[in-house]
DNA sequence: TCGTTCCCCTAGTATATCTAGGGGAAGCCT
DNA sequence: AGGCTTCCCCTAGATATACTAGGGGAACGA
C-alpha cells in the first residue's frame, strides 16, 4: 500500500477515454468511470470532479446526446451516447495518441550518453 | 504540408523530454528543443513559451544546474545538467509514464460493441 | 434508523501549455 | 553600412484541464 505519487491519469487523455468507453455502449457517469478503473487494471482513478465536467464538455460540443434513465440498480441516472460527432472525435483523438506516444516514445528511446561528453563542464 | 490539428504535445510530458534529453549530455534549451523535434521524427514541436518555464521550473526544483557558456555556433547560451535528483526524477517519470500509457492503452483496446446493445434507447 | 453504495453536481484552485509578444548578438550578403 | 536570417533568451496573459473539497439525494440491507 502507499503509492508515492499515484499516478491518476494523464492530462489530454479523459475525453478519448471517456469516447471509448462509450463506444462500448451508453453509460451513465459512475459507470465510465468504473470501466475505465477496470478495463485499466486499476490503475487509472477518474475523479468524479474531473470526469462530470468532462462529460459536459463533449455533450455541449457536441459528441455527446443524454437521456435520464433508471440504472441497472434501479437508480436515476444519466446516459450518455456517443453522437456521430463523437464518433468521428474518438477516430481522430485516438490516431493523434498513437501518433504522440510513438513520437515520445521515440524520444524517450534516444541512445543514451555512454560517457556523455561532458567535456569541461565546470 | 497543412497539418491539420498539429498534435504539438501531450501535457505532463514536456518535462520528462527534457530530462531525457539531457541524459545525453548537457543542453541549452534551443538545442534542447531542436533534439526532441529531431528524435520525435518531426512530430513534436516544442514552443519557446512552454520550453523556458519548464526548464525554470526544473531547475527551482533542483532537477537541473544551469550555466553560462558559449554554444557551438558561437553564441551566448545557458547549458542545463541534470543533477542527481533530476536522474531520480528521471527514472520515476519514466516509470510512471509507461505505466499510464499501458493502462490507458488496455482502455483503448477494449472490446468495442459489436452490434452494442443499445436495446431502447429513445 | 444507520451506514453504504450508487449517482449527480459545482466553485475554487493549481498547474501546464500556448499565444504573442519582447530583446540581443553572430554572421552572411549586397 | 544596412538588411536578413539564424540562433538564443525571456515573460505576461489567456486558455484548458484536472483536482480538491465540498454539496445533495435516493435505494438498500443490517
């Protein structure tokens, strides 16, 4: 136990996240944030102050339609759908992260100094 | 040519680039900027504007030491080392970032809907 | 009735990045 | 000499996103 500095989720990564999730089929907040801890392996923890405002970030934009319903355990929530906007979001932001991480990741690769010519230094 | 939302970088990874970078050597930032465009294969961009508070930031927090030099091409240039703490600070962010792409990779891989019940909506 | 789980929300704060400027000095070309 | 490009540094303000720290309510089981 004690993780020094969980590491949550990366900055610029919710809203694909949250796209894919619901790509899977609607879903109501609690439970995008539940699948997304899960299919994680328990790694990424979506804070519902960080997740909700997210959800209506993208339904104002647009990828996203709502309809109150009754949950699975018989409570009033919230279901999002994907629009087709959102479809089209999730295909464009999911290329750009391959994009990015192959790019950092090539990066992150670079030989590293063997001896590292720190030639007079100081 | 005309990219069309150039993905530029991804938040939280701009320090672990730099720290990397200069794990091949001391660098001024200029450089530092032009060898991550470099190793990224021209896919990531660094702005000057998010470049020297970054590297201002680093430093206050004892990550790197700065010195005044002469650069190659002959002109004034403050070269950045990573100090100790800095090699740590290296290590844990790279852990810590292969651990959130995999995590965030396991989301984006999970099963998609087939036909995606979305029994009775509307 | 009490505690837990499920479910929604927002205001304020912190932090990172970008935009859009500022400057100066070296070196080449005319 | 003047003008242009490249190299090199910097910051203020706007913007975006995530987190902290609260708020509430309803279902359900003990």
């Amino acid at each position: 136990m004690a993780r020094n500095k969980p590491p949550e989720l990366l900055p610029g990564t919710l809203d694909l996240m949250i796209l894919k999730t619901l790509a899977v089929g609607p879903n109501h907040g609690y439970g995008i944030a539940r699948r997304i801890k899960q299919t994680s392996g328990d790694v990424l923890h979506v804070e519902e102050g960080s997740l909700y405002p997210a959800l209506h970030r993208l339904a104002k934009r647009g990828c996203l339609d709502s309809e109150w319903r009754s949950s699975e355990s018989n409570r009033r929530a919230k279901y999002y759908r994907l629009t087709r906007k959102g479809r089209t979001k999730l295909k464009a932001q999911t290329r750009n992260w391959s994009q990015l991480t192959t790019a950092i990741d090539k990066v992150l690769s670079a030989r590293t100094a063997e001896k590292a010519a720190t030639k007079g230094w100081a």
